[in-house]
C-alpha cells in the first residue's frame, strides 16, 4: 500500500501524529519474535514521519528512496532491518535512514538497528544514515551499518544543511563496514556547544578503491567545521577500532582520521588503526588539531608524532573477521584510563586497565 497525502511523497506508512511526551509515546512495534514487513522497493519510502514521541521497533523496513525519513525528532528507531537497496540513479541529498528538524532541542535514539543492502548508482550526497540539520541531542548506538553493501557514499553522516552545526552526540558500539567514503563523518559539530563523541565503533574496510565519485572525503572516522573555523571544541574518539581505511586515495584524503577544516579539533585515545599500507595513512593528509595518547598504530609505518605512548606492534586480532584481541595482543590492558568506556562493544567491564580498540 502506498500513501500520497499531497506533500509530494509516497510513503507505505505515514505519521503525521505522534505521542504526547517522552512517556506518552506512539509505539509501532512487531511483535517478539515476529516478522512485520513495511514498504517496498516500488515506495519511495518506507516510513515518512512528521509524528514526535514516537518509537519504531522491530520491524522489517524497506524503501526505495529511504527506509525511514523523519522530518522531527524526538524519536526513537530501535531494532528495526532497514534496507534501500534500489534507489532512483543519481538519487542525492537524502538517505536510507534520514532524521532531520527544525527544532534543535529535540532528541533522537537509533539503537539496535541493522542498515544492509542498501545503495546503487547514487549522488555522493547519498548515504546509509544520516543526521542532517537540527538532529542533535543524539544516542546512536549498537547499530550494523553496511552489509551487502550496494553503493553509497557515507555509512555514518553527521551534517547540518541549514542552521547552526551539530552538538551532544553520542556515537558508540557501532560495526561499519563498506561505503565509498567515510565510515563515520561529523561534517557540521561543534563540540563547544555539548559533548561530541565517538567510541567502542569496530570500522573495517571503508572508503574503498573503487569509489566512483572523483575527489571526496574518505577516511574511517573525519570531522569537519561547516564553514572552516565557525566551530570550537574537542571531538573525543576512543576505543575504537579502524580497520583498513581510505583504499581510495584522489586527494590525498584517506586515512583512519582526520579534520578535514579547521575549527573543532579531535583527540584520539585507546584506538587502534590497522593499514595494508603506508599508501593508506593513520591520519589524513593536511589533518589540524589532532592530539593524544595510547594508541595502537600498525601496517603504514611510524607512530604519529603527537602520540606520547604509542604502541606500533600488529593488533593480534583472533581472525581477520573478528576484531577482538588475542590475549598475547601488544593493545591489551595498555590503553590510558583518563579517557576509556566503561564497557567494550560486548559489554566487558574495561576496569583499571582499559585495552586498545572496540573489545577489552
């Protein structure tokens, strides 16, 4: 079924109405153990909403255009199969999952969730999720992102279009792999204005070589001041793990991390970024304001110089596939405690003595 209010989209389920207040919310939710299926690849999307207070939850979403497109916040996206996996060619400026508002004060979970199968022959301006203007106030978290992984260019995007860069953001727990571009792109942040952090993410094999849209910006995690300059702050990214970032190397844009302009800085702390190469950087090329400490750098050559306590042995992963450290692994129980998770990417207490990357 598809539905076409006159807005000028078509959309299986629409919301025009939400919940009351954050404890009087409109709950569509599939049944435990069920399968509840909305939309299709002939719908353009498949949940439109303009409802606040309102929870999505264990359901099987599939669009043509976007699996979910929120036009206001306060909203929660929990444990939902999301999927694009034929969009329109040279579609741009939207995405599989898109949340966006006029209203900066509202907030947004997105937990749980798995985005697969989604893309084709889009715009660059097409990504798997993405967080556009207004959308602060965010938790997201426990999310796949990319498998069966058709084309798009960002799996992971933070960027504010119109209106002031983005704040309080909680990036954590997330697996990231395939995209043209970057893994986890904060475009638009201004720390200055309310915590910006990213941690206990395992991002592998993004931003690869075949990327077809010419010069873009391609590393595992990168921010960004919308314009250059307007923005101040730290990001915090720790205890996460960068894997194999940036095989797309036009512009000299690759790597691990990076800061794209300047404004808003980064501090990288109990990371561990794995390269094949030294043709694939640890951190991206002309990167400003990048500090910290106790991390593990492997496969393209020397430490960068501002990590006062690198480790610079091979991570010892337990297979190519998964992630985890070996016991024998150079990262474990060597990261710094000033700034660690409490808890690692499977709930493992990290204690006293925090490891390198996603698991403890």
């Amino acid at each position: 079924m598809t539905f076409d209010d006159g807005r000028s989209y078509k959309a299986a389920m629409s919301l025009d109405l939400g919940g009351r207040s954050a404890t009087s919310q409109l709950s569509i939710v599939g049944y435990p153990g069920g399968t509840v299926n909305v939309g299709s690849t002939s719908v353009d999307n498949g949940v439109k909403s303009w409802g606040k207070f309102t929870t999505i939850a264990n359901l099987n979403i599939v669009g043509k255009s976007s699996a979910i497109d929120s036009e206001v916040g306060n909203v929660r996206i929990i444990n939902n199969s999301l999927s694009c996996p034929a969009p329109p060619s040279g579609i741009g400026g939207t995405a599989c999952v898109l949340a966006e508002t006029t209203n900066p004060a509202e907030t947004w979970v997105f937990q749980g969730n798995n985005v697969h199968d989604t893309g084709g022959k889009v715009d660059k301006t097409y990504h798997a999720v993405y967080f556009s203007s207004g959308a602060n106030h965010a938790d997201v978290g426990w999310n796949t992102i990319g498998q069966n992984f058709k084309g798009y260019c960002r799996s992971l995007m933070f960027h504010a279009t119109t209106g002031s860069n983005q704040y309080d953001l909680h990036i954590h727990d997330n697996v990231i792999t395939g995209g043209y571009c970057d893994g986890i792109q904060l475009a638009s942040v201004n720390p200055s204005q309310g915590t910006v952090e990213v941690y206990n993410n395992v991002v592998a094999h993004v931003a690869i070589a075949s990327n077809p849209y010419g010069v873009a910006n391609e590393a595992g995690i990168a921010i960004n001041s919308d314009p250059a300059g307007s923005t101040s702050g730290t990001v915090q990214v720790y205890n996460n793990t960068v894997m194999d970032a940036g095989g797309y190397t036009l512009g000299n844009q690759n790597g691990c991390f990076g800061v794209i302009f300047a404004g808003a800085v980064i501090n990288l702390t109990n990371n561990i970024c794995v390269q094949p190469s030294a043709a694939q950087p640890y951190i991206q090329s002309k990167s400003q304001g990048v500090t910290g400490t106790n991390n593990l750098w492997s496969g393209a050559g020397a430490a960068p110089a501002f990590d006062p306590r690198p480790v610079t042995s091979a991570p010892s992963f337990v297979s190519t596939t998964n992630f985890a450290l070996q016991s024998s692994s150079a990262g474990k129980s060597a990261g710094a405690s000033s700034k660690a998770s409490q808890v690692d990417i499977v709930g493992d207490q990290r204690g006293s003595t925090p490891s390198m990357g996603a698991y403890q």
